[in-house]
C-alpha cells in the first residue's frame, strides 16, 4: 500500500516557481495602464502585447536576432559578448 502520510513527503516543501510568459506580463502592463491617459505609456503596452503575440512589426535582421535568441540562447550571448553587450 502506498504511503499517503506528510511525512513521505516532508522533505520537498516547495512548490515550483514558474516564471510568467511573455504575453502573461504583457496582459498585465496592458491592463494596468488601460485607465492612463498617457500615449506613450499606452504605446508601451501596445507594443508589449504585439511583441508576446509575436506580431510587432520588425525588420529582417530584428526577426533573425529574436529567432537566435529564442531557440540558440547560448549562440545568442556569444554574439551579443562579441558586440560588448555583454558587460
């Protein structure tokens, strides 16, 4: 029979920490300044929406950067060490 008991599993008391997606942090800036009246504030989560969606308007060589850096991350830091980046 299986042990159901507290003490089975006393040693791992953490509950896993999960970072928020993109678009998670996104909805929330969204919805934090939907009341400003400020237009670069609103611009900002425009921005932030349309880049968790993967939508935002970028250039050729801004598409192939993000593709690096989201599938390559370790390509990615050396490139952006070669630039100076990095420090």
């Amino acid at each position: 029979m299986t042990d159901l008991s507290t003490s089975a599993c006393a040693g791992n008391t953490t509950l896993p920490v999960t970072e928020p997606s993109d678009l998670d942090v996104a909805i929330r800036v969204a919805q934090q300044l939907l009341g400003s009246d400020s237009v670069p504030a609103l611009r900002e989560a425009l921005r932030l929406l349309l880049r968790a969606l993967d939508a935002e308007p970028v250039t050729e060589d801004e598409k192939a950067r993000r593709f690096v850096d989201r599938h390559f991350p370790e390509v990615a830091a050396f490139l952006a060490n070669e630039r100076g980046e990095g420090q």
